[in-house]
C-alpha cells in the first residue's frame, strides 16, 4: 500500500506570504465581514502564521525521523505499543479540524524506534490537510519501509468537525480506523492482543 501524499510540483511554486494574507482578507470579505476593521486588521497575518503551523507537515520529511533505528533491542521481540498520542488535524474536504488520539504499535524485527519517534510521524502526517483512512495508512506504510518490522498495527480515533459544525451536525460522533500489516496481519491473536492492550486502562 502506498500511501504517501504528493507535494506541491516543481512547476506549482508556493505563494507569497502577502498572497496568502490576501487570501485571507478575500475569504473574509466573501464571509460577509471587513477585513479593514480594527478588530480584523491583524488577522491575515494571524491566520497565515498559524497555518504554517497547522500544516507545518508538509515541511518535513519522514526520513528526518525515522532514519535513524536503535539495533540493540536486549532480545525484546514483542510488541511495542504507544497509545492515546492526540493530535489535531484537518479535513481535506472542508478543511475543518480534526482532534483524535492514534495508537501505534509494532513487533520488532531486530531494530527499535526511539518512542518519541513514533508520536512525530504521527504529529508529521497529522499536520497536512488528510483523510483518516490516508492518515492511518500512513502512518503504518512510513514505520513498514523504515523499520521492516514484523508487524505494524495503527488505530486512529477522531472526531471530524465537518459532522460537528456542518452538515449533519451531530456532535461527539468519533470515527476509527485501523491498518495492520504483517504478523499483525495473519495472525489473528496478534490484532486481538493489540485491541485489548489498547482498551485496557
């Protein structure tokens, strides 16, 4: 499964920051506002900075974090699980937040990760505009070509705000979404002991 989300071209350069503080104050005055009042003078260039934020995904690559492996893993061979790491992200569609925990886990194959690097890729593909089903996927295709584990097992649980705010409007509906690939995969039992180690408090 390739999950990887194409950049921008060479040919599709990235807009100023004045035209995307423009931007903005069209958004604004299409909203029904006056982007010139004192209130709003401001807030292009609040909007913009923090969008270099919100996607500041796009500015990193996954090899920045997990190319670098720990090989003396002291024979530990069995599943290594961080869960509940919450991130925020956006819809691709409405461009409205997403908020959610995903949790991940995979059965080593020699080398480890240090643990914060798993919360970063997360954090990395979290902050792009994303699809949830594309997120997961991802997540589990970046720690498969880097870390060739035995196994990799994501879980993502969010909450759109495209069905919050908009539309059907129905507030405190999560969706989840799960990848498995290898052990994680065909061995029933393994997906099964993920679950419960997740729900388990």
């Amino acid at each position: 499964m390739d999950a990887t989300v194409k950049k921008m071209s060479p040919e599709m350069s990235r807009p100023s920051r004045e035209e995307a503080e423009d931007a903005v104050r069209t958004l604004l005055r299409w909203a029904g506002d006056d982007p010139s009042r004192e209130g709003l003078l401001d807030t292009p260039k609040r909007v913009a900075k923090a969008y270099g934020e919100l996607f500041g995904g796009y500015n990193v690559n996954v090899e920045d974090i997990l190319g670098t492996t720990f090989e003396e893993v002291g024979g530990y061979n069995d599943i290594v699980l961080v869960r509940d790491i919450p991130f925020f992200s956006h819809c691709e569609h409405h461009m409205l937040p997403v908020i959610g925990k995903a949790h991940v886990a995979y059965l080593p194959n020699g080398r480890v990760l240090g643990l914060s690097k798993i919360a970063r890729v997360v954090d990395l593909f979290a902050r792009r505009l994303q699809t949830q089903e594309t997120m997961t996927a991802q997540i589990a295709d970046s720690l498969v070509q880097y870390l060739q584990p035995r196994g990799v097992a994501v879980m993502v649980d969010a909450e759109h705000m495209c069905m919050a705010m908009r539309g059907i409007q129905k507030s405190g509906s999560t969706t989840l979404t799960t990848t498995f690939t290898g052990e994680f995969k065909t061995d029933v039992a393994q997906q099964v002991r993920f679950m419960t180690m997740v729900q388990n408090r």
